[in-house]
C-alpha cells in the first residue's frame, strides 16, 4: 500500500512523518540534515511505494513565508525532478513547534526529553501530517 510522508524542513534537520499503510495514522519515522532528503527519499521509496510527500508551509502570523522557504523551494525543485510521478502538498505549519512541545508536556515528558530537538521536529512532522490527512478526509465527506 502507497505511503505519504510529511517533512518540517529545518535549516539543521528536517523531521519526517509517515503514514501507516491504510493512510489512517501519522507517525513520527527519523529526523535527517536537509542535504540528506534525497538520499532518505531514494532509500525509502525503494523499501515503500510512496503516494506523495508533505511539506510544511512555514508562515510568519502576517501570512508572509518565513526566511526557510527559499531553501524548501528549492528542495521541492529537486524533488519534482527526481520523482515526477509523486505529488508534493504544502500544509501551513505555524504553531506546530508549540504544539509539538505541548503534547510532549500532556504525554509527561520531562524537561530534558522536550529539549531534545530531534523528537520536536519528528513530532511537528507527525502534526503536519495528520492536518493533511485531515484535509483529504473532510474534502471527501
């Protein structure tokens, strides 16, 4: 069964996210440095079928694109070349850090867990994510 995985992409390290094989649940998968996406996709779409990626839309509160989205674009980009066939999604993805941390703090994380970047950024993926699949779902209901 064909997978969507989601990206936060960060300038240091990008947070991925995939869905299971039904497409019903997000799951946080790894976080790799950006110059290692394609890699990471070549590697992964030759173990899954994959349906599309996700990427989130870094917007300031004023709706303008954040600093980052010049190097997201440009990721896309190459993206787009290397696998023609799979459909990229853009997902806003303001307040996903913070929710990211939240859920962190109801799951009981202690302090020293919610530092560790790594999991915030695999985390915000998993959130960027279920909002997409959120999105398919209520266009088809």
């Amino acid at each position: 069964m064909p997978r969507i995985v989601a990206i936060d992409y960060g300038a240091k390290r990008c947070g991925l996210a995939e869905t299971d094989d039904l497409k019903l649940i997000a799951s946080g998968h790894s976080t790799v440095h950006p110059s290692e996406l394609l890699p990471f996709f070549k590697d992964y779409s030759s173990r899954h079928e994959l349906e599309a990626i996700v990427v989130g839309l870094p917007l300031r509160m004023s709706g303008d694109p954040s600093a980052i989205e010049p190097q997201i674009a440009a990721f896309i980009s190459k993206f787009a070349k290397a696998y023609p066939e799979i459909p990229v999604h853009r997902v806003d993805e303001r307040f996903t850090s913070k929710m990211a941390l939240a859920s962190m703090i109801e799951a009981g994380a202690r302090k020293k867990q919610r530092r560790n970047k790594e999991q915030v950024d695999k985390i915000s993926a998993t959130l960027i994510l279920q909002q997409f699949l959120e999105q398919e779902r209520n266009k088809h209901t």
